[in-house]
C-alpha cells in the first residue's frame, strides 16, 4: 500500500473504513512520540495557542496509540504541549492501533500537510520518507500535493551549513534565503557570514543573491566594496545614535533600497523619554 493510498482520515493519511470514537483522556496518561519528526516549537505561537485552548478547548482530537500503561503521540503534539501549558487535566483524543512502521509514516506525513513545520523540519520529513520508504521523488510529490521542483529546492536546504539550518529553524531566514545561500554551498564560511548580514541588514532574497554573488567574486567588485563601505558607515551612525539617545538603535536595509531606523527602549519610562527628546509632547499622553 502507498501513502496515497493510506490518505483519508482526520489526520489526512488512513483510509480505514470504522468509526473513529472520541474520548476524554488523562493528559498525564499521554507522552510524546519519540519518533516526532517536529524538533522545534516556537514559544510564542504555542503561548497563543494554549490561551486559545484555554478559553475554547482542544477543537481537532489528538491522535494517539495505545502503549500499555501510557499512551503516544501520533499527531497533536503542540496541541498536547499547550493543552499542558494552559492547565487541561483532560483532552479529547482519538485512539488508533498501529506498528512503529506506520506511526512515524503518518507522523511525517501528518505535520507535512498541516504545513506548520519550519523548512528545514519539512526537509528532514521528506527525506525521510524517501529514505526509509524508498519513494521516488515524483511520487511524494503527487502524494503531498507539491511539484517536483519543490520537493528537490526543500531537499536542497538540507546542504546548507548547520549553523546556517539553525537560523531558518529559529524563523531568522526564510526557505527562500536558504535557496539563495545554497549559491555559496561549496564555501561554508561565505555562506555563513552571508547568512549574517541577511539578517543583520533585513535583506530580501533578492537583496542577498546580490550579496552573495558579490562575494562569490560573480558580481561587480565595485558594488561589493561600496557595499561594504556602505555597512561600516552604518555602523559608525548607529554608535553615534546609540550614544545620543541613549538607547540601541539599529538601521537595517537602505544600501539599494529603502531602509529603516529602529529605536529600542527597556520601559515606557524610557519611551516617554525618548519622545520628549523627539520634542513629540503629544504623543506622550497616549503611548501607553
């Protein structure tokens, strides 16, 4: 049986034919999957959700299998993670009876189509399933719904340099950056610095390709040197303002497009300081 063929439930990937019962399950009978391809949660956006679940519940049961004594995840884990985080002494759960084969099957495919992976965690997913199912690429791609192109760019990132994966894991550059930095892939410490000033300047992917075909010694030369010319100078200014206001301040961005200041501050004391300084006193009333 394919995994196409394996699609259809509420978790997108069974198709048996008999009633799925909810019911209401211990939380602490419930331990994550050891084989969950997810690695990462974001802190934020599972504080949301577990405020969400705090005031409505869980909507979507948590699908998981019957160990014994305890029960694993086969998919749910955030939902599980924050129905903890928010106090559930309970959540609804649907049990399902399968071999450690098929649980991580579906819990790759499972956090695939819910498509709430970071890049690099999708990438690990898809080659995994090629790997241990021995799946071709055009096969995965018809089952998930993607191109081909897609499933090899995804697969691509997998090349970049771990320090550089770390940043895309943690939401700091995006699948498209790494696409981009996959141009210095024979030079680790390019692509490395690379990835900093994209971060560092809040460049786009277009924005870093320049960059990185500059120093890649593929661009311009001249444009390289003002480019960087361009970067000390920013710093001076920010040391500059940072001493002034008396706060961080960062400019990211305007070297061949528009760019931004941005002004930190600690408190709202210090907000209304620094709007004094502005000599705003308008603003002052209403910044809270």
């Amino acid at each position: 049986m394919t995994i196409a063929e394996e699609k259809g439930s509420g978790c997108g990937c069974t198709a048996e034919k008999q009633p799925e019962a909810v019911i209401e399950l211990d939380i602490g009978k419930i331990e994550p999957n050891p084989m969950q391809p997810r690695k990462y949660f974001d802190r934020e956006s599972l504080e949301k959700l577990a405020e969400s679940i705090g005031s409505f519940g869980i909507i979507q049961p948590i699908i998981v299998k019957n160990e014994g004594t305890n029960y694993s995840i086969i998919a749910g884990e955030r939902r599980w993670l924050a129905a903890k985080a928010a106090g559930l002494e309970t959540v609804p759960v649907i049990i399902k009876d399968y071999n450690s084969t098929k649980v991580l099957q579906i819990a790759l495919i499972e956090n695939l189509q819910r498509a709430d992976l970071n890049p690099i965690e999708e990438a690990y997913c898809l080659k995994r399933l090629i790997d241990e199912y021995r799946l071709k690429q055009e096969d995965l791609a018809k089952t998930l719904g993607k191109s081909r192109q897609y499933i090899g760019n995804m697969l691509n990132l997998l090349q970049l340099e771990p320090r550089v994966q770390s940043f895309i894991i943690e939401g700091k550059l995006n699948a498209y950056h790494g696409r981009v930095l996959l141009l210095a892939k024979d030079d680790k410490e390019i692509q490395y610095r690379s990835a900093l000033r994209i971060i560092e300047d809040g460049l786009s992917a277009r924005a870093a390709e320049r960059l990185i075909k500059s120093l890649l010694g593929l661009g311009d030369p001249v444009k390289l040197e003002l480019v960087e010319r361009v970067r000390t100078d920013y710093s001076r200014l920010e040391q500059d303002l940072n001493k002034i206001l008396g706060t961080n301040v960062q400019i990211r961005g305007g070297q061949n497009s528009q760019g931004k200041i941005e002004i930190g501050f600690s408190s709202q004391e210090e907000l209304e300081r620094l709007l004094m300084g502005f000599g705003n006193k308008t603003y002052v009333n209403c910044a809270g």
